[in-house]
C-alpha cells in the first residue's frame, strides 16, 4: 500500500477512460455502417484490498466492450427477411413480364389483331383493289410481327432471369465462404475470457441477413458462437469453418437453363436443391423463369396457332385474282408442324408474300368482286374458338394480360405489406442497436471528464512524491 498504490489506480482510471473515448470515436465512425451495433464500455471496479482491518478500493478496470444487440430483432429479421426479398424479387419480375405487353405499346398483339381485321374488312369492300389488298398483306405481316416480337421479348426476359439465377448463385457462394471464414475469426478472437468480438459478430449477422434475402436458410450458434447454415432440403451450407460449393449447371432438360447445385467443401456429393427452393429472391426469379414465363409463351403460341389456323382454313376455300383466279386451297399464313413454335415463326404463306393476287376473296372462280370467303373470315373475329371455345382471339389475349395484371397487382401488395413488416424490425432494431450521434456526443463528454479527474489524480501523486523525496533533501 502507499503512494504506488494510488498512482496505479490513477493509471486504471486513465486507461478506462481513455478506452471509453476510444469506443465513443468508434461508434460515431460508423454510424452509418448498415448493420452495425452500438458499442459500450462496462466497467467494473477492482476487488477491494483489506489492511489492517480496512476495505480499501483497488480502482477500476474493463471487464469488456458489449455491443447493443437484440437476438429476437435479429432472428426476425432473418426470418421476413427471406419472404420480403421473395415477394420484391416476385413483384420486379412480373412488372417486368408486364412491360412487354403493356397496352402503351404501339404495336401490341390486340392492336394488331384489330388491324388486320379491319384491313380484312376494307378488303371485303373492295377486293379488287391494289392499294385494299396491299394494306391487308401489311397488316398480316404486321400482326405476324408482333406475335414474334412477343416471342422474342418473352425469352429474352426468361434468358434474362437464368443469368440472374446464375448471378445469385455466385453471391450465395461468396456468402457462405465469408461466414465459414468468419466462424472462424470469431473463435480465435473470443478465445479468451470476457473478450468480445464485437465487430465480427455484426459483420456475420449481416452476411446472414443478406443470405436469407436469396434463399430459404436456418441457422444456429455453437457455444462457441460459430454458426451452422442448413438450406433448402436441410443441405449444409456452412458448418463451422467449412461451407459448401454452390454453384449452378445447365439441365438440358430445362432448354440448357441452369440448375442450382450444392456440393460439400470436400467436392464430394453433389445434390440439385432447384426444385426445393421456396423462399427468398432466388425462388421468385426460378419461378418466373420456369413458369411464368413458359406459361405466358405456352398461351401466346395458342393464340397465334388458333389465328393462323382458322385463318388459313377459311382462306383455303377462296379464290384469288390473275393466275390463282382458278386455284384454290392456298394458305394465307405459313403453315406450322409444331404448335408451340407459332409465335416465333409465324408469317405469310409463300404466294401471298410474293403478291397480292393470291389473297383469296371469293367464292368461285374467275369472281374478282366476290367477297363471300373474306365475310367467312371476318366472321372469325367473333367467334369463341380458343379456350374450349370460350373466347374470342380479342378476349383470349385480354384474359392473358389481365390474369397478368392481377398477380402483378397481388404480388406489388404482397411487397408493400413485407416492406412495413422489414420497415418496423429494422426500426427496432435501430432503437436497440443504432448509434446516436448525440448520445456519442455526451458519451465522449462524460469519458473526458473521467480522464481530466483522472490526470489530477496522477499528477496530485507526482506532487505527493515530490514532497516525500524533498524530506529526505
């Protein structure tokens, strides 16, 4: 005991304080850091001394530096956020599907099916006529167009989607590896008692977050703080320090679209999670991928075949103009072995293309101002041949982009209500774990203090000793 004894508690006093402002300065670095917790400094004092039958302070010391953290926000926050990016990722893909057959566009399959109906009808008037016959040959190949353009934009968008599942799978990848890293990390960092690696922690519970934003995941904590990640069909993705391979392979029987596949860290056995992914961003873009775009093409190649077909059947009982006056049987639209290739390759016969004399209009032969075959096909317009004879080409079309709008509709109201549910857990855990640039403010203020009591404390000592050496003198 004595004056040696004083000035350590002096130091302890400094060396606390000064960690306090340390972790003050710390916080306030990183106030906005996403996913970052606030810091504190705990300090406990010292056990006492007893001399001489008296309990004697022994100063203060850092126990550790916590941070402030809630682990039912965090599971929370896990758990919605898996179904928020699946209903995100599910509404930016059908908003995108809607755009390429928004009614805004100028050349969209329902303006040109009532285009070239009405050309047919100008036709029917005057089916003589050059310039009526000429219109009616543009329209056809314009609607012709559209049904590709359709076509086109649908795959381009399902193409679109595969490369963003290939994407995905790459960044669940490199998520998986940075928490088996940081497993790791951890353990060496907390190796010993009371310490807290506090940084590492947020930086791991973030990694999961992001992970369960692009596929369904549950986890746990070993005592050691090490987390373990099961994904989809209960495969392992992170065990400790090891995590899998996730990568993706082309199944052909997917038109050579790509499969999500998980091999160990060991690259032993390979398992094709694909068809068991059920949440997260990945699934909605696998979704849209392998059914709704297939679905939407599947009902657009009906309604081109259905066209071509009547059209084509109506047309070969006519008669045309010069040398198809007397010949009949001919095709309007190119005819097509395989159905599901009619918006892509759908276009006008041979001999229509190469003139217009060979557009059927009437009835009998050598009557070039008979219209009756053109009637017969205007008719067609009207008449419910498609869906089970349940609808018109107009209404067929109309039910395609409305059952579209409505589960675009659905799932933009699926996303509002999951943003106010992520929205109010991410408040939560702000007012547990966010930093306060005020509250940092006074922390610093009140560490200062601390320190310049301290300071008085060591520099009182050093005067103590002056004088105790000056008695000797």
């Amino acid at each position: 005991m004595g004056l040696n004894h004083t000035l350590n508690i002096g130091s302890e006093a400094l060396k606390t304080s000064r960690q306090g402002v340390d972790t003050a300065s710390h916080n306030i670095s990183n106030a906005q850091v996403e996913g970052y917790s606030r810091q504190r400094v705990n300090a406990k004092a010292r056990h006492p001394l007893e001399r001489n039958g008296l309990i004697i302070g022994n100063g203060v010391y850092v126990e550790n530096i916590s941070r402030a953290h809630d682990n039912m926000i965090e599971k929370q926050l896990v758990a919605t956020n898996q179904e928020a990016s699946m209903s995100s990722a599910r509404h930016e893909t059908l908003s995108v599907l809607e755009t390429v057959f928004s009614p805004e566009l100028s050349a969209n399959i329902s303006d040109e099916i009532g285009n070239f109906f009405n050309s047919m009808q100008d036709l029917a008037n005057f089916p003589e006529e050059l310039t009526a016959r000429t219109a009616a040959k543009q329209s056809a190949q314009n609607l012709a167009a559209s049904f590709r353009r359709t076509d086109n934009d649908l795959r381009r968008n399902q193409g679109d989607f595969n490369d963003k599942i290939i994407q995905e799978a790459q960044e669940i990848n490199d998520i998986c590896s940075a928490i088996g890293t940081l497993n790791i990390r951890i353990k060496e960092s907390e190796i010993y008692p009371g310490a807290e690696a506090n940084d590492l922690r947020d930086q791991q519970e973030k990694l999961l977050r992001d992970l369960s934003g692009k596929i369904e995941i549950s986890h746990y904590e070993d005592g050691n703080g090490m987390l373990f990640i099961r994904g989809p069909n209960q495969v392992t993705l992170v065990d400790r320090g090891n995590s899998a391979k996730v990568f993706t392979k082309n199944n052909p029987e997917r038109g050579n679209m790509a499969d999500i596949v998980v091999s160990d860290w060991e690259g032993g056995s390979e398992r094709n999670i694909t068809d068991a992914i059920h949440a997260g961003a990945l699934s909605s873009y696998l979704e849209a991928r392998d059914r709704s775009v297939p679905v939407l093409m599947e009902k657009t190649n009906a309604l081109a075949y259905g066209l071509m077909q009547s059209v084509n059947a109506a047309h070969r009982m006519g008669y045309g103009l010069k040398e198809f006056s007397e010949t009949t049987g001919r095709d309007f639209f190119a005819p097509l072995s395989d159905p599901s290739q009619a918006a892509a390759q759908i276009q006008l016969s041979a001999a229509v293309s190469e003139t217009t004399d060979a557009i059927s209009c009437a009835s009998s032969p050598n009557a070039p101002g008979d219209n009756v075959v053109l009637n017969s096909l205007l008719s067609l317009k009207d008449t419910k041949l498609l869906d089970g004879g349940n609808a018109t080409f107009t209404e067929f079309y109309s039910n395609l982009i409305g059952q579209l709008g409505v589960e675009a509709s659905r799932a933009e109201h699926v996303k509002d209500a999951d943003d106010i549910l992520m929205g109010d857990l991410k408040a939560r855990r702000e007012a547990v774990s966010g930093v306060s640039l005020d509250e940092e403010a006074m922390e610093i203020m009140k560490w200062q203090a601390s320190f310049t009591a301290a300071s008085k404390v060591i520099t009182t000592i050093d005067e103590m000793y002056e004088t105790v050496l000056s008695l000797k003198r």
